[in-house]
C-alpha cells in the first residue's frame, strides 16, 4: 500500500500544523550507539578538557550524487559558492526556497569529480532527489537511510570523530606521525594497516578534531584502533544523550523547519513527499504556537550562513536572499538560564535536551523563539539556541523565556496554559569561545 503524501496529510489534518504539531514530542535519539558510556556528564566534558570519540556512523542519512550534470543540478538548487570546490573539501550546504527560506542544511562533499556526497538529516538530500528526477539532470543518485531506518544491512560509510584538546596528539600516535596540515573543512587521504580511508578536518563541538570516513566493511578495524591509541589519552567514547547536545554551544541549529509547507508552487513537491518523510515527521511543539506555518521559516542568515551564500551563479531563491541579505529581522544567540530560576523550574534535572520552539519575550512582547534547548553538565548551566529580534541581540540582554506545552490547534495561539517564566541572558552564538574565535582560522 502507498503511503499517504504530505500533501494528502495536511489536507485531512486542514493545515500543516495539524500534522507535525505534537506537544510533549520526545528528542530523536541516536540509533545503534548507546545513549551513555561513562556517564552523558563526563562525556560532554570529555570534548572540553581532553578528546572525545563519537560515532556519527548511524544517525545520519547519505546521498551520492554522480554524473555528468551533478555540479550543474547542485548550483540550480543550492545558494553555495562552488568555484574552486576542489576534490576532498566540504561546504556547509545551503538550500533555500524561491522565497529564500532555508529548507535544511547538510554536509556536501566532494567525492570526485563528478561524484558528491550529501549528508545529515534528509530533508536537503529529499529537495536535490525531487529536482534531479523532475529536472531531467544526467545524474544517478543513490540514498543510504540512518541505521534506525535502513531496511537491511549495514551503512555504506563509517564515520569516527575525534574531538578535543588532545584529537590532534592522539592522530598523531594512530597514524605513527603527524598527519598531513589540513584545511578547516577539507579532507586528505590516509592509511591505517592497509585500510585506506578519509581524515576529514571537522568537530562538531567546536573543539579541533577529525571525522574519518571510509567504506564500512573497514569500521571495526579502524574504531578498534583509534580506542586503543586512545587509552594513554583518556579517550572517552561519547554516547547519544551527550553528542546530541554538542552543537548548544558551537552554535549550530540542527532543526530548522523546511520552508516547503505552504508555498502553491510547491505542491508537487509535498505530493512527492511521503508524510513518513522527515518534513512530515519531525515534531513542532513548545510554548510557541502559531496557525501560520509560515511563523516557523527561517533565513539562511539568520541562521549564520551569510559567509556561504554566494551570488555569483544563478538559483532557485537568489532574489530572494539578495532582497534579504542586509536586512533579516533576527539574529542567532545563545541563552543563558538565571540560575535561581533554573532551580525553581527543573530542580536537579538528571538531563535535558529539547528541541522545541519556546517562546523568548521582553517587555510583555514575543521576541524570539529557540531551538535547541540543554543542560551543559560541565557549566552546569541550561543553554538554548535561539533567534531573536535584531534589537534584542546584544549581548547581555535580559529576557524571559517562556517554558510548556502548548496543546496546538484548536486552542488559543496567544493562551498560557500554566508556562512558566524563566529569565534569561542573551550570550554570543557560539557561546563556546574556540568556536566563536579560533575554529575555523585554517
């Protein structure tokens, strides 16, 4: 039996917030891995004060895209700069609506050539799938599934980060010398008895490390290896719970709403789409309520993307980003809970990780919402993620965050059923001051 599309869905539910409203949805968790090894506290600070080892191997989604037309269907859809894209370097993929709203990132690199790889939550990867076969671009693509929803077998690629003060030593002694300088976000080629496989220049705590990447049927051999060279280091093995809350203070925000809902021009799309997509499935819930779907889009600047938008080809969107670039209404920060209100709130919470939209006020008025919303264990202090209006953005701003669940349609947009108020501190995004400062100066 087919399953129903999106668009079937949001016409039985009356409106897309009748289908991905879900008060109370509990945070995706990490498929195959653990949630906890030696503790999510001590993993989180493991990337902090000595080197951490997470295995992104299952929780993501893979695209290849190959073939002659794989560049030209890549610029048509995407706001990246693409010249000098040499093999081996990454970009932080960048796809955007005709109306400039962003649909999600990723991770797109460049395997060969003629050959890309995409990879992180599907929705970007569902939006270049739907135009390379609508468009008719000379290009294959195959889809590998996170390992929660992969019907069979194994993943195509294993993927190890190493991260923390120490990733960099402990390379060094895996690989019997220092490893070849590299660029922030380009790759070089390495061998690990006989395996040969990808050290990609990345951490995604906003600590310097390496992702290596390389076929699967190599996984064991290489993960066996990096945990022994590990032990002199105290290497710690992060678990689900932790790495799940890693970009807090990096400062990446992992689930803005794909701006695919509402847009006529886009039915075909949504028809395309299965509601057991990601679009159809990823929850919206938290204090901040709107009918309007349209109120939970986001802008690629918003988000901090501004220096991976270029303008020198044509695409789906441009107009839209160029009418936008000097003038976005929000800006990304992070928040920081006042500490007496932390307590009175979450008591001693055991964790916390949440990705819903809350609302932030000041003055009575809705300011912003957030995103992405932790207990960081070694601060011992509750971050969250959000955009808030441009004049609200500075640091040490007080406003009050707006804590529950609001139950969605049906019920007042503007009702308050029982929240509670939080004050809170806007702080720089990344909070984390290597991210902020040194990350990315290679």
């Amino acid at each position: 039996m087919t399953p129903k599309s999106l668009q079937q869905a949001i016409d039985d539910a009356g409106s897309p917030l009748g289908v991905v409203w879900k008060p109370n949805a509990k945070s995706w968790e990490v498929p195959v891995i653990a949630p906890e090894y030696i503790g999510w506290r001590e993993e989180q600070a493991a990337w902090r004060d000595n080197v951490a080892l997470s295995d992104l191997s299952h929780h993501m989604w893979d695209l290849w895209i190959e073939g002659p037309d794989a560049l030209r269907l890549l610029k048509d859809y995407s706001a990246n700069n693409y010249e000098n894209f040499v093999v081996g370097q990454a970009k932080q993929f960048v796809p955007v609506t005709a109306k400039g709203d962003i649909i999600t990132d990723g991770i797109l690199m460049r395997d060969a050539e003629e050959r890309f790889n995409l990879s992180g939550v599907p929705a970007s990867q569902s939006w270049i799938r739907y135009h390379g076969e609508k468009g008719g671009y000379d290009v294959e693509m195959r889809v590998d599934p996170d390992s929660g929803l992969r019907k069979a077998g194994e993943p195509i690629l294993f993927r190890y980060q190493l991260q923390g003060p120490n990733a960099l030593p402990l390379a060094e002694k895996l690989f019997g010398g220092p490893l070849p300088k590299t660029k922030f976000f380009h790759s070089t080629p390495v061998s690990l008895g006989g395996r040969r496989f990808r050290a990609f220049r990345h951490g995604m705590a906003g600590m310097p490390g390496y992702e290596f990447i390389g076929d699967w049927a190599d996984a064991a051999y290489v993960k066996d290896a990096i945990l022994k060279s590990g032990e002199e280091f105290g290497l710690v093995h992060v678990g689900g719970k932790a790495y799940y809350t890693n970009g807090i203070e990096s400062g990446w925000i992992p689930t803005p709403t794909p701006g695919i809902f509402s847009d006529p021009d886009l039915r075909d799309y949504r028809e395309w789409l299965s509601l057991f997509s990601y679009e159809g499935q990823k929850p919206l819930h938290g204090s901040f309520y709107s009918g309007n779907i349209e109120d939970y889009y986001v802008s690629p600047f918003e988000l901090g993307y501004g220096k991976s938008i270029a303008f020198n080809h044509d695409y789906l969107g441009r107009e839209a980003l160029e009418r936008a670039k000097n003038d976005y209404r929000r800006r990304r920060v992070t928040l920081v809970f006042d500490k007496d209100d932390m307590d009175r709130v979450f008591g001693q919470p055991d964790y916390l990780n949440t990705y819903g939209r809350y609302r932030v006020e000041a003055g009575g008025k809705m300011v912003g919402m957030s995103f992405q919303t932790g207990l960081i264990g070694p601060l011992n202090k509750i971050l969250s993620l959000a955009l808030v209006d441009r004049d609200y953005a500075a640091p040490d701003t007080p406003v009050e965050f707006v804590w529950g669940e609001h139950p969605g349609p049906g019920h007042d947009p503007a009702g308050d059923f029982g929240f509670q108020r939080l004050r809170a501190m806007v702080a720089p995004s990344p909070y984390n001051d290597h991210a902020r400062t040194d990350y990315r100066k290679d």
